[in-house]
C-alpha cells in the first residue's frame, strides 16, 4: 500500500500559500470593483483601490499564518533567553519600512495640517493647499489632506497593530527557525506592501500638486530632490514587499550572521 498522506493534510501543508495568494487575489477584484465606482472622484478611487488592496493582503498573511501547520512531534529544550521580534524580521528592509511607516503617518500629518479647510464643507474639506502666487492666493491640488488621508490613516490603524501581534505571536509561539522566518517575512511583506503602497501615491499628489504651477516656488526643488527619490524608493519597496509577501524564501535580506535559534 501507497504510504500517501490525506488530500486534507496536504492541503493543509500548502493552506499558507493559498490563504496569502487569495489575499492578494481578493485584493485585486476589491480594487478593481472600487475603481469602477464613477461617483467618487479619480483620486479618491484611487486612495480606496490602494487601501483595499493592502488591507486584503495582510488579511491573507494573517489568515496564512493561522493556518501554517506547526510541528508537534518534536521535543525542544528552551533557553532563558527570549525570542525577539526583531531576530525574525528583514534584518535590513524590516527597519527601512518601519521608517517609512513613520514617515508616512508624517507626512500625511503635515499635509492634513496644511490643507485648506472650509468650514461649511467638513466632508470634502483637505483637498487642496492654499499657496501664494504672485501676490495672490491660489490653490494647489489634489493635495492628500484629510480628505484623501482618512482612509490611510483609518488602514495604518487597522494593520499596524495587528501585524506586530502577529509578529509577536510568531517569535514566541513553536516551529522551525526556517518556518518562523517565512512567516514573520511573510507579514513584514503585507505591512510593507499596504505602507509602501500608500507613500507611494502620496508622494505622487504632493509632487504633481507641487509642480503644476510655477507657484510652488522652493517647494519645487524640495519636490525634485526629496519626493522623486522618495517615490522611487516606495517603488522598490512595493516590488520587494510583494515578493517577500508571495514567496518569502526567494527574498535575500542577509544581515549580519545570526547565532541560531535559542528554542
């Protein structure tokens, strides 16, 4: 007789690879179905579509990794030292998305606090940037105020904690070195891919806001010598979070060498 496992454990071997890829998968549809919504704006669509589009993906890292089959048949002894969180993730990208999770909730800070606001329009205020031009005022847009940033904020607020618990959960929790590795990459992936991904687009409106008109001024070469590169570098970040999330052992972010694993 064939010493063939289960079409259910089998299943249940690859259920992480199904649950990110659906995430993803689910993403998209999301995203596509948000951007045939001809009532809401162009920009707005586009804020919805990114945001829906991360959010679905750390939700299939999340469900991926309460899926993952964890051996059991397996005795370890324990050290009394802990398992970091940070022994887990990107040694090298893991702190540069951290930072650019930072710089994002910053610059989304400052251009909320510097769009115009009408009193008489709370709903659709933050959309522009009042600017002085030639001795006049003028507005620039679409600048992301609080209008364009609310959902951002709103899917920061939402992923931010919930993957630090699951990164939390991962290094405390059994398994292999190799296993907790792709998992913590895994999600380290979604929240770079949902933070990237927003930077990315609010680089973009600042930049093209900025340069528009001939009024910005110093802004245009802060727009030159700061947002394109930041753009750029979302750029990179989004495809590197994207293949970590798919397939996390095709990623190297070799840090320095690690001792092995205390557990």
């Amino acid at each position: 007789m064939l010493d063939a496992a289960p079409l259910q454990r089998r299943f249940l071997e690859h259920a992480d690879h199904y649950a990110r890829w659906s995430g993803l998968a689910v993403g998209i549809i999301a995203a596509q179905a948000i951007s045939t919504l001809g009532h809401i704006e162009f920009e707005q669509r586009v804020v919805f579509c990114i945001t829906a589009f991360g959010l679905c993906a750390v939700a299939g890292v999340l469900l991926a990794d309460a899926l993952t089959l964890v051996p059991q048949d397996v005795v370890r002894t324990a050290s009394l030292a802990p398992r970091l969180v940070r022994d887990h993730v990107p040694p090298r990208m893991g702190p540069l998305i951290a930072l650019q999770g930072v710089s994002l909730t910053v610059l989304l800070a400052i251009t909320a606090a510097t769009a115009s606001v009408d009193p008489d329009r709370v709903f659709t205020t933050g959309k522009v940037v009042a600017v002085t031009c030639n001795g006049m005022w003028t507005t620039l847009g679409p600048w992301p105020g609080l209008y364009y940033s609310l959902p951002m904020f709103g899917a920061l607020a939402i992923a931010t904690p919930t993957c630090l618990w699951a990164l939390r959960r991962i290094a405390d929790g059994p398994g292999g070195e190799q296993q907790r590795r792709d998992r913590a990459w895994a999600v380290t992936g979604a929240w770079g891919l949902l933070v990237s991904s927003q930077q990315l687009y609010a680089v973009v409106m600042v930049s093209v806001s900025l340069t528009d008109t001939g009024c910005a001024g110093a802004m245009g070469a802060l727009t030159f010598w700061v947002f394109y590169p930041l753009a750029l570098l979302n750029l990179c970040t989004v495809v590197w979070s994207l293949v970590t999330l798919v397939t996390p052992r095709a990623v190297s972010d070799d840090g320095p060498e690690e001792s092995p694993d205390h557990a």
